[in-house]
C-alpha cells in the first residue's frame, strides 16, 4: 500500500515538474520574441542629407537628374520630396528631376523627416540648336568691310554672340561682325554663342570676288610677302560653291588645280566639287578635305601599261582628303587595282576591287589590269604543280615497278 502510494506521489510530481518546465520555456519563448521584436521596429531616424554634383546653370528646356541620399545610408524612412519656390522658372519632380522653363533663378528644397537642404538653380535661357549666317565665305579687298549677320536657333536662346579672328594680321572682326580686309591671305572669322559654334571663310585678294577686276600684286622675296592674287577661275568656283546647292560641276580645263583657298570655302559649305575631263572625272567632298594646304592636281593621264591601263594621281604630291575618281570606260572592267609600292618597287593588290567610282586616298601609281601580279601566288601554283608532277611520276615508277619492288 506504502510502495503504491510513493508511486503516485512520484507520477504527480513528474507531471507537475513537466507543466512548469513547459510554461517557463513558453515564457522564454515570449520574452525572446518581444526582445526580438522590439530590436526589429527600432527606428533609425535621418539627419542629413547627402546631394551628389549637379549643374546649377541649365538652359530652358534642360533636365538635370539631382542624386540625393539620406544619411545615415540605413535610415529607417529613406524619403525624400522635393519642392521649387518658382516653377514658372524650374520645376522638380517627385524623383528629383529639375528642368528649366524660363529664364530666372529659383529655390529648390529638399526634405527628409526633419531635415531639410537647398539649392538654387539658375535658367539661363534655351540651347544653342544652331548658328545661321547670311555667308559663309568672304573674298575682299584689303580696306573694303562686310557684316555678317548672325541669327541664333531657337530665338529664346541665349544672345551671348562674339566673333573672333584666327588670323587678325589678315582680317580684322569687330564686334558687331563687321569684317575688314588687312592684307592679302586667308584666314577664318569664328562666331561663337555658348558652346555653339559657326565659321566663315575669309579671302583677302586684290580683287573682289564680286568686281571680277583683276589688280597685279608685286612679288617680294620675302617669308612674309602676301599670298598670290586669287585668279579669276577660282573666284568663279568659290562663287558658285557659295551659290550652289552641295554639288558642284566645273571642266577640267577652267580647274586644272583645286586650289587652297577653293578647298577652304568647299570644306566650309560642305559641299562637292565634281571636275569633268573628257575622258573621266574627279571629284572631291568637303567632308572629306583632312587637309587644305594639299592642293589637288585635276589632270590625270592615263597610260597603257602590260596588259592594263597605269595614271600616277596628284603628281604623287600628298592629297588634301579621299578623292574619287571615274576612269575612263576601257579601264572599268579590269579585274584588279594595283598601287605601287615604291619602297619594294612592286606593285600590290588592293582589296578593293575596279569600279565605275574608284575612292583613293594615296597620292601614288594605280594599275588597273586583268593580269594577276601576285608573284607570290604565281610562284605557289608553280610549286603545287612541280609537286604534283613529282608525286605522279614516283607513283607511275611504283607501278611500273611493283613486281619488284614487293616480290
């Protein structure tokens, strides 16, 4: 009875003990959590806010991305809202994109929880699109003037227009774009507004390009005796390249040279001058001009040679740019291009292949021909075919003499 009743008081106390350890792990369960949870919505709160560069001149029109952070970089609220004082000058975005509407100065504000920081940005006015001149070359006389007049796009542009000459000694600007002839040469007039900028041609010659008279100018024996007096063939082809719309076609015998100053008013325009001869035509774009001390030699002859037709373009002299040329109708249907090398004395292939419009830019000796001059190919299939000669030779005496050979 005393051994049954120890049993029970036993099984009563294991439970009990079982019941407190369940609630107290409970309990620290829930304290753990608690803890947990209260570190977990523990706030971080800003107090400051980082802005990275950003332009503080922008024309109308412009955009200009603000890249802000709030400090410190694991802040609980990571928000910002932005706020011009004028947006009829700038406006801001909920992501923090200004840009410009109209000339002025504004405020912009940014705010996270408590902090807040500010900018100012200044409209200038709109981008430079353009820059139109009424010409964009000039022949004068030295003492005669010339205004240029110069109209900026979008006319809510900025109006900060000045004129500079890159070779005073020979033009002179003045501020309002009047351009006065000094002496004899070339030079450049550059018209800036902003970044934009334009240019215009300047040739002083002893005669205008609109007298069409023609005054001699002495020679001095001197490193600083003026440039020759343009001829009046050049005079004409610079006029119709200002007058021209981009392409330009002149015979070869009223342009036996592309001369210098033609050069400079053809890069300027941007146009193309196409000089016809009887039997071919070459031509040459303003893109393309790298050069415009390189004058550019029209005449070209033509020569039979071998089995194929040979011309030596600009008298081997450097070239002002990539000419093209059409040559004539017996040369168009040759199988290869050659240029020579002087240096191996030898010609060699070049990848292009013969065309209607040949585009060179090597002042050298071309052939076109049907003949293949690669020597080392030439050389390559003698060798192939001696070879082969040998192999069936060797395999004919094997035959002839297998019963000996393999008795």
């Amino acid at each position: 009875m005393i051994v049954r009743f120890s049993s029970v008081v036993l099984v009563v106390v294991l439970v009990f003990a079982l019941s407190v350890t369940s609630v107290v792990a409970e309990e620290d369960g829930l304290d753990s959590g608690s803890k947990a949870g209260m570190t977990e919505n523990k706030e971080v709160v800003a107090t400051g806010i980082e802005l990275g560069e950003y332009k503080s001149h922008i024309n109308i029109g412009e955009t200009v991305d603000l890249e802000v952070t709030v400090l410190p970089v694991d802040a609980t609220n990571q928000t910002v809202s932005y706020k011009s004082s004028n947006v009829d000058v700038a406006t801001v975005s909920a992501k923090g994109q200004i840009k410009g509407v109209s000339r002025g100065e504004t405020t912009i504000e940014l705010t996270a929880e408590k902090i807040t920081k500010s900018i100012t940005i200044t409209v200038t006015g709109a981008k430079t699109v353009s820059i139109n001149l009424n010409r964009e070359s000039l022949v004068l006389k030295p003492s005669e003037t010339f205004q240029i007049a110069v109209a900026v796009s979008p006319v809510d542009a900025v109006q900060e227009i000045s004129f500079r000459a890159l070779d005073p000694s020979v033009a002179e600007v003045y501020s309002d774009g009047t351009v006065k002839g000094l002496r004899t040469g070339n030079t450049s007039i550059i018209v800036s507004n902003g970044e934009m900028t334009a240019a215009v041609s300047v040739i002083v010659n002893q005669t205008s390009a609109t007298s069409g008279r023609s005054v001699a100018t002495p020679q001095v024996a001197s490193a600083d005796a003026p440039k020759p007096a343009l001829s009046e063939a050049e005079i004409n082809i610079i006029n119709q390249i200002e007058q021209g719309d981009g392409i330009i076609y002149v015979s070869q015998t009223d342009c036996p040279v592309i001369t210098s100053p033609v050069l400079k008013v053809l890069g300027l325009a941007r146009s193309t001058l196409l000089v016809e001869a009887e039997e071919y035509l070459v031509s040459i774009a303003g893109t393309d001009i790298s050069n415009y001390e390189n004058e550019l030699n029209t005449q070209i002859s033509f020569k039979k040679e071998g089995e194929g037709v040979s011309f030596l373009l600009n008298e081997g002299e450097n070239l002002p740019g990539k000419v093209t040329l059409t040559p004539p109708k017996m040369s168009q249907e040759r199988k290869y291009l050659y240029i020579w090398n002087e240096a191996k004395d030898q010609y060699e292939k070049l990848n292009a292949k013969p065309s209607e419009l040949l585009t060179l830019d090597e002042p050298a000796k071309y052939l076109l021909t049907d003949e293949n001059l690669d020597k080392f190919g030439v050389k390559l299939l003698w060798v192939i075919g001696a070879l082969c000669i040998v192999f069936l030779g060797i395999a004919i005496y094997i035959v002839i003499r297998r019963r000996y050979l393999f008795w």
